[in-house]
C-alpha cells in the first residue's frame, strides 16, 4: 500500500514539475535594444517556420533540419523554448533549447542568424536569455554542438563562458564535419 502511495506522490511531483518549467519557459513579447538598435523578441510560433528555414539557407544552403523538424520542435512546448528576433517585422535570427528533466539539463538546439545582423549582439542576447531560463528551471548544464570550422561561434560562445569538453568525428549531415561539445556549468552560475 505505501509503495503505490509513494510511487503516486512521485508521479503527482513529476506532473507539477513538468507544469512548473512549462510555465516558466513561457516568455512574453518584448521589444529590445542591443546596440542601440530596437527588435522584437517572441516566441517562435509555428507560422515562422518559413522564415526560420529561409535564414538557415541564407546561413548554410542546404538547411540542416527541414520544415517538419522545426515544427515539432516548435510544438514541444513542454520541454522546448524556440525565440525569434524581428526588425521590421523581418524575422533576423532564432535560437532554439530543449529542456531534459531528468538529467536537468538544457540543450541549444540551433542558433542562426542573418549573415548582415551576425557580430551585432543579437545571438549572444538570444543565448544569453536561454540561460537565464534554464537556471531559472534549475538546469545544472546547458550543452551544445559546434561545427569545428565554426570559430566566431566557438568565441561567443567561449566568452559566454562555455567551454570544450569533447568532440564529434563525422557529425554534421551533408559534410560530415567534426563537431565540438561544449558545455556551461549553470550551477557555478548559480553561485555568482
């Protein structure tokens, strides 16, 4: 009798758990300024993945996920956080994280964007405000694949304070280019 009372409680604990980062993961629209610069900030909503594939093929050609990857990524909003950032009503960049409860971590899933708005702060703003999300569902890591090639994402996310701790032989589809593992400790972030 204790044990299916406690396996209960368990379950009851999950479910609240679950619900709680779903609604912390939430995020209001906000227009922002980097740089001087105003852009709106959003949620990715399903109608802006058009928009999402047209900046990853302005980024690598052929687009490493297709229409139906992002969708369901999109859908998730349990366990998924994807942003877009406009100006103009032009969709510039996105970013995309996936939230593991049981090993509470956070993965960045995908970042792009526009090759004209890169180096102007809009990425590592993006990156930076999945972090906050993540401590804030108390994520203990945030993870994620570079291309090996890739070294102006490498010192963002170096500056960001990520750091290498392994390496992808092969990984990228199409080219087959290594990838580097990096990794944030958000529980050291915690403690500053």
């Amino acid at each position: 009798m204790f044990a299916k009372f406690k396996k209960w409680v368990n379950l009851n604990r999950q479910k609240q758990r679950r619900e709680e980062i779903a609604q912390t993961i939430e995020l209001k629209n906000a227009i922002i300024n980097i740089s001087d610069c105003d852009y709106f900030v959003a949620r990715a909503q399903v109608t802006d993945v058009p928009e999402i594939i047209e900046v990853e093929r302005k980024i690598y050609g052929n687009t490493p996920w297709n229409e139906a990857a992002f969708l369901q990524e999109i859908r998730r909003r349990r366990d998924r956080l994807y942003l877009v950032v406009r100006k103009n009503d032009k969709l510039l960049g996105f970013a995309g994280c996936s939230f593991n409860r049981q090993t509470n971590e956070a993965h960045l899933t995908n970042i792009a964007i526009s090759p004209e708005y890169q180096g102007k702060g809009v990425g590592g703003y993006l990156i930076h405000k999945l972090i906050r999300k993540a401590a804030l569902i108390n994520m203990k890591k945030m993870t994620l694949e570079v291309r090996s090639s890739n070294c102006e994402a490498q010192r963002l996310y170096r500056r960001i304070g990520f750091i290498v701790v392994g390496k992808k032989v092969g990984y990228y589809f199409g080219d087959h280019e290594d990838a580097l593992d990096m990794e944030l400790d958000l529980e050291y972030l915690k403690g500053n």
